[in-house]
C-alpha cells in the first residue's frame, strides 16, 4: 500500500490553551547532575556563586519555566535542613538512592537562586519515605513564610530575606516502589499525603500540591494505586504524579517509535481512575496530570548498577550519562506531541533530566557544554508549542510492529500562538524507509504562509552528539508549500519536523 497522510487542522478543533509547565525539566542530586553539572566552582565559566555560566545558557535556550527538585529518589531520605546554612557546616551524608557521597553544598537556596537565573520555577519535593508532615510543614514555613517564626526566621539568617515562594509541592516520590526508602502501601502512603497536604495548605494556602501516581505501568498496582491514594488525597491535592521511560534493548526501531502508543494509553488511564474518584467523592474539581518524569532510559542501566554495587560512596560519579542516538530523539519527539494532544489534562510534565543525568545537556569537567540530539526536539516544543493546541483530524498509512497494531506513519499535532498569529505543526514521520507527503487542510488559517520548516533527520539512526562534533542537529527544508487552504509537506523518512506558518 502506498504510504499517504491527510490532515485538517481547524481553529475550532481545540484541545486546551497549553500551560507553559509541560516543558518542565528536572534536576535530582545523582551523578553529576548538580556537582560538576549546573556547580563547579573553579570551572573557567563559574559565576559568584559556583555555577557553570555555559550550562546557564543552554539551559535558558531551552526556556524550561519549571523544574522539579531535589528527586527522585533522593528525596525519599533527604534532610533538607542538612542543605541549609553556612556550607561549610553542612554535613556530608551517605546518600542511600545512588549509594553515592552527598555534600550538601547546594540546598534549596542556592537552587533557587539558579533556577531564577535561568528564568525558571521549582518543582519542590518533599520527603515522605523517611520523613512526615511535620518535616514538610517546617520545609514550607521555611521557604514561604515571610518572617517572625522559627524556620521563616532561620530562612531569614541565612541571608535570603524574601520567601522562596515556590507553589509547586510533590507529595513524596514514588512511593509505591519497593526500591524507594521508605515505601508505602497505597493505604498508608494515602493517608500520609493527605494529612500532609491538609497541613501545608493551612500553612500556604496557594500552593498546589501533587500526589504521588504509579512508578510506571508495570507496577502490579497500577492503577488501583490511584484509586486508592486519590480516595484520600482527592480533597487536598491538585496533580497525580505519572512516570515512564523507555528504552530500546532489542533494537527493533520500528518498535521503539511506536512506544507513545503505551503513553497514550498510560494517560488515558490515569486519566479515567481519577475521575472515577471525581465522581465516587462527588467531586467538582478535576484532578490534573503532572508527568513529572518522562524520557529515554536504557543506554546506561548496566553499567550504572555494575558502579554503584563495586563503587559506591563517591562524590558526583557518572551515573545514568545515557548518550542519546537519533531514534531517542525521534521517540522524544513523538512524546512531547503525545503530552500536548493531552494538555487538557496534563498540565504540568518533567524531561527527566536536564544536564549529565538522561539529559539533553551534558558537560565535560574540565571543559564545555554540549547539546544531545534529544536537545533539539524539546526546544522546539518549549520555544513553538506556546499558546492553543489543535487537534488534527489525521488518515495516515499504518503499519505492524512486534508488539503494535495499526501504527500511524504519521503522528502529529498542531498548536496555535493566537497572540503571535501564528501555527506550529509538529510532525514525526515513523517510517523507516520512505519519504511521505502530507497534505494538509490549513483553511480556517486564511492568508498564513510558511515561515519556516526545520527538520531532524539522519540516515544513520544510531548517530550521536558529542563535546566535538554534533552529527545530529535541525536544518532547514525547502519545498514547503501553501496554496490557498492546502499546505503540502515533504516529510523526510524518519524524521521530526516543525513547520511555522504565520502572517508575517
């Protein structure tokens, strides 16, 4: 059969106005991610305050506008006070996720102030593995509170006068995983939450709150764990926390790019069992989706457990440094359009991670910065998927994988800047082998041209990024066309493509 794709994208065909933190990020205290990865004093790009300037700028590139912070595992044994204060009091710890040496020479002030550097909000997590409500609650007071109590006090002594003001809480991480320290049945973990989040919100009225989903859908659990927890936190919580990363051990690539598929129904899911709790409850509030970990994971698994078993105890050792390939970024790719065809609902969501750790960024110790392929695909979606997204009517030609039926060719979304004026398609041809046109009914976007199109594309699937060279990186295709209502598109095998079209 002839490969073929149609779509129709209509101003009326709206799924919701985006909220700009679904291109959140991450930054968990593992590996290098935060030693030697967003800190280094000494580093020739340092600033005043021991952060890399370079990773500064690539970071503000991708304009994340939250990330979630400090785990992750790590979270789950974290005394955030031990962060705190003057650092050369601060305690060194056995950190007990990575079985690595934990310094303490950033804590939640100094990220904080890096994160407002980069032009960024964080995504707070509290302990509840080995900690409770009144730990959190001190948190909280600590950062938010403008003064005149013990924490919002100590805050002050530090040197940090003004609240943090971070409205953004995890209620723990999870914890429904027997890896996670302090692991919970969904009963228990349930009701900790809410007693939780019952307290901090009389403490912070406008924070929102995000309870802990399930760790993926493996999870023997799932999704009664959400049924579960949500029956207690329903009343206290604003997001359920989803997780889920994949990888490409077998290396079928046709296969691997069809993986949304399983996202897809994964949100749907979660999705349905909280509005069943909506209505068991009857309820009048919709609880929203935070996929607050999402991304390639597999590269690296092997040798990361092989390190931390004949290794441990070291300060920032190279774990989880996955080196992404072309098809990762595909698969990114075809993510990120899979989280906007649900921004009705997931309102927030997390690239996990940002730099060293599965990160798009990654950086050499005593050198500079570089851009993985997976890089590319998450800023064009952070810098064009701003305003309304669209949902196109698509016919594509389908194919069979080993573990899929009916895999479109073609996947796609489009999203409308209605300030700017202008639509963004975002396109990812899965087909391994063959160019496919697309054609495209743009009529209620009378008088728009094409201002652009880039495209991610490589004959070799397996190419990569490195300090030296960057094999894989978007460039401009010719050939875009519109005449009148219709907009023809080449889209090249295997590719990502981002088409603008504007007035201007």
């Amino acid at each position: 059969m002839k490969k073929f794709a149609k779509m129709v994208i209509d101003k009326d065909f709206r799924i919701a106005r985006i909220d700009k933190r679904i291109y959140g990020s991450f930054i968990e205290h593992l590996g290098r991610a935060v030693y030697t990865g967003i800190y280094q004093p000494g580093h020739e790009t340092a600033d005043e305050n021991g952060f890399r300037r370079d990773v500064m700028e690539l970071v503000k590139e991708l304009d994340v506008p939250i990330i979630r912070y400090p785990g992750g595992n790590f979270v789950s044994s974290y005394r955030w006070e031990d962060g705190v204060g003057p650092v050369h009091e601060r305690p060194r710890r056995l950190e007990l996720a990575w079985r690595s040496l934990e310094t303490n020479e950033v804590g939640i002030n100094e990220f904080a102030g890096w994160a407002k550097a980069v032009n960024s909000e964080v995504m707070m997590a509290v302990n509840l593995g080995t900690r409770g409500v009144a730990d959190a609650c001190h948190l909280l007071e600590y950062c938010n509170h403008p003064s005149g109590t013990r924490y919002s006090d100590l805050r002050i002594s530090h040197g940090v006068r003004d609240p943090l003001g971070i409205r953004t809480w995890c209620l723990g991480n999870e914890m429904d995983g027997p890896w996670q320290l302090g692991a919970k049945t969904a009963e228990e973990y349930g009701r900790l939450a809410a007693e939780t989040a019952k307290a901090m919100k009389l403490i912070d009225p406008d924070i929102e709150l995000v309870s802990c989903g399930s760790s993926g859908t493996g999870m023997p659990t799932f999704p009664e764990w959400e049924a579960a927890t949500l029956t207690h936190t329903y009343d206290y919580v604003d997001y359920v926390s989803l997780h889920q990363y994949f990888g490409n051990p077998d290396n079928d690539t046709a296969d691997f790019l069809a993986l949304t598929m399983e996202m897809d129904h994964f949100i749907r899911t979660v999705i349905a069992t909280c509005d069943f709790v909506k209505a068991k409850k009857r309820g009048k509030k919709d609880i929203n989706l935070s996929f607050d970990e999402w991304n390639v994971w597999f590269h690296s698994t092997e040798g990361d457990n092989e390190e931390m078993k004949n290794h441990p105890w070291q300060q920032a050792p190279a774990l989880l440094e996955d080196v992404y390939t072309f098809e990762d970024a595909l698969l990114v790719g075809l993510m990120l359009i899979t989280l906007i065809k649900h921004s009705d609902r997931v309102r927030m969501a997390c690239l996990a991670q940002l730099v060293n750790v599965i990160a798009p960024i990654m950086t050499l110790k005593d050198g500079g910065a570089w851009k993985q392929t997976i890089y590319y695909p998450f800023l064009h979606a952070s810098r064009y998927g701003r305003g309304v997204a669209l949902q196109p009517v698509i016919a594509s030609s389908k194919h069979d994988t080993k573990n899929f039926s009916d895999v479109a060719d073609v996947e796609s979304v489009a999203v409308w800047n209605d300030e700017a004026d202008e639509l963004t398609i975002f396109a990812v041809n899965r087909d391994l082998s063959e160019d496919i046109i697309l054609n495209c009914d743009i009529g209620s976007f009378s008088g728009y041209r094409v201002l652009s199109h880039q495209v991610l594309a490589s004959d070799d699937l397996k190419a990569v990024n490195g300090p030296a060279k960057e094999n894989v990186a978007p460039e401009e295709q010719k050939g875009t066309t519109v005449e009148g209502r219709d907009l023809t598109v080449c889209l090249r095998k295997a590719s990502w493509n981002v088409i603008r079209l504007g007035k201007r």
